[in-house]
C-alpha cells in the first residue's frame, strides 16, 4: 500500500518545520531590512575636514566641510576628500547590512545549507 503525502520517508512532516522556518526567517529579515534604513553611518577624510552622512537606504543625508578644506586653486583635493568619505560611509552600511542579514540567515551558506534535507 502507497504511503499517502507523496514523499518517501516522511517528508510532509519536515515540510511544515520548514515552511515555519521559512517564514519566521522571511519576517526577521524584513524587521532587519527596516532597521537597516533607519540606521545612519557618518564618515570622515582628510582628518575630519569632511564629513560624509549616508543613510541605511544609501542616501547621502549630509555633507559637512571645513572651511579649510576650501581651496579654490585645489578644487580636486576637495572632491576627493567627498569621494573617500562617501565611499567609506556605503562601504559601512554594506558591512552593516551583510553582517545583519548574516546573523539571520546563519546557517544557510549558500544552496540550501541550513535546510534539514
């Protein structure tokens, strides 16, 4: 006699642990997502000359600059210094977002991983 379900060896019942799995992790990443955007990271460069504010949503937020950073014969001193912190600024809410999502999804490393099948 065929046993009913359709997967030898008992796979409905894990199904339902994974599909409850699947959706707390769902929600969890969702709440992080949220939190993410909330957060605001600042960076500086040229010692603090410029500051660069850049939102979880990776929106430049603000922009503060020294006034003696102002050189109008090195305008490119001054671009560069907003290109260092700006980037800085991105390069931490990545490490931010990879490091929240990293705590959620743990133990999948990659196809399948976490999963009990």
């Amino acid at each position: 006699m065929a046993k009913r379900g359709g997967f030898p060896g008992g796979m409905p019942g894990n199904m339902n642990n994974i599909m409850k799995q699947a959706q707390k992790m769902q929600k969890q990443m969702e709440e992080a997502t949220k939190e993410l955007q909330e957060k605001e990271v600042t960076s500086t460069a040229g010692g603090g000359v410029v500051e660069v504010t850049v939102s979880g949503k990776k929106e430049i937020t603000k922009i503060k600059i020294d006034p003696e950073a102002v050189d109008p014969d090195d305008v490119e001193m001054l671009e560069d210094l907003i290109m260092a912190a700006t980037n800085e600024a991105l390069r931490e809410i990545d490490e931010i977002s990879t490091q929240s999502m990293s705590k959620i999804t743990g133990g999948l490393g990659g196809m399948g991983g976490g999963f009990p099948f």
